[in-house]
C-alpha cells in the first residue's frame, strides 16, 4: 500500500473550558454496542518511544448531536485501553518484521 493512499481523519475538539484542540485519528472499535475513538494530539512532540494518545466514547445527545467524551467508568476504560494497546502492538510488530 503506498502512503499516499491513506487518508487522515482530523478532528478539532472543544473541552470543558472551551479550549480548541487539534487531534488525528488513528482507531476505532466498536464494543458492547459503543463507538470509541483513539486520538492523538497534533500540537505536542512525543519524543517518547511510547505511543500516547487519548480514547474517547461517542454519545448520542437529546438533540440528535454526536459527542466525543471522556470515559467516566474505569472498567470500561481499561477494556478499551487494553485493545487499542493489543492493536497497536501488532501494527508495530509487524512494521518491524518487513524492515
């Protein structure tokens, strides 16, 4: 597959104190008749060898409006945690095996 085939999904998120924030997409999962989205920061450099990125769950407002929000429930967030992390290790996995 050639890099220039991908194609990126951006998002502009508004917190709780009305800060815009830029992210990227890099995974979804659906479990348990949920959505959750792994996100990473576009502004912050990660020197570390660590992939860090944040996971949040897509909720159905009164009005019909989908948000992204964070996961109040640590069992919840620690089910999903655990997949994106399982993921991810097999995509690195296998980029260093075609090296």
């Amino acid at each position: 597959m050639n890099e220039n085939d991908f194609e990126y999904e951006y998002y502009t998120l508004t917190d709780e104190d009305g800060n815009e924030n830029e992210y990227e997409l890099i995974g979804s999962v659906e479990m348990k008749g949920n959505k959750y989205y792994a996100l990473i920061p576009m502004e912050e450099e990660n020197e570390s060898e660590f992939l860090e990125y944040v996971i949040l769950k897509a909720q159905t407002l009164d009005n019909g409006e989908e948000v992204l929000a964070t996961i109040d429930n640590d069992d919840e967030y620690d089910d999903v945690a655990d997949y994106f992390d399982d993921v991810f290790a097999e995509e690195i996995d296998h980029d260093a095996q075609q090296k």
